[in-house]
C-alpha cells in the first residue's frame, strides 16, 4: 500500500511540473488531465510553435522528481525518494512516450 501511495504521489507531482511549467512560461493553455491506456498526461494547447518552451515543458515534469527524491533523500524517506528518483531518471530516457524523447526532439528541431 505503501508503494503505491508513492507512485501516485511521483504521477501527481511529475504532472503538476509540467502544468507549472506552462504557466511559468505561457507555453500554451491546460485543457486538462488525460488518462489512458498509455499513460497519464496533461493536455495542453501551446500557444505558438516554440520548441525551447516545449522543451521546458517536457522536462519539467522529470525535473520536479529528480528535485523531490533529493529532497525525500535528505529527509530519510527513502521510498519516495526512490521512486521518485526512478521515475524521472527513467522519462528523461530518449523512448517512445517519455518526455527524454520529446524534449530531444523540439530541441532538435530547435537548433
């Protein structure tokens, strides 16, 4: 029970990244949250054709994990630091539907 108390809290807080990320950089509009067979993400309208924003937007969410599981490390909460820690390490990853991949390629595109 434990464990998936952690997850879903590494899902909520990797997702919020993002929806604050295009906030921060009025990168577009959130729609809302998309749950599927392929995942959870956020749904958004991006307001114009900025791969750099996109970018941010998409490792944003990583970000976030990677900040809390050093934070939770210092605390001594292993567990959610572990997780998160895995969690972002592995959507950094450059794999189909992992943000790794998307912000390489609006960074590509960008350059």
């Amino acid at each position: 029970m434990f464990m998936i108390i952690a997850v879903l809290l590494a899902v909520a807080v990797h997702e919020m990244g993002h929806v604050m990320a295009i906030i921060a950089a009025r990168a577009g509009e959130v729609k809302g949250m998309v749950i599927s067979l392929k995942g959870i993400g956020v749904k958004w309208e991006p307001k114009a054709h900025d791969p750099v924003k996109r970018s941010i937007v998409s490792l944003s969410g990583p970000a976030i994990n990677l900040a809390l599981a050093y934070i939770f490390f210092s605390a001594g909460l292993e567990m959610f630091a572990l997780t998160n820690l895995v969690f972002g390490a592995v959507n950094l990853l450059p794999l189909p539907g992992a943000d790794g991949l998307r912000a390489f390629a609006h960074l590509r595109e960008a350059v």
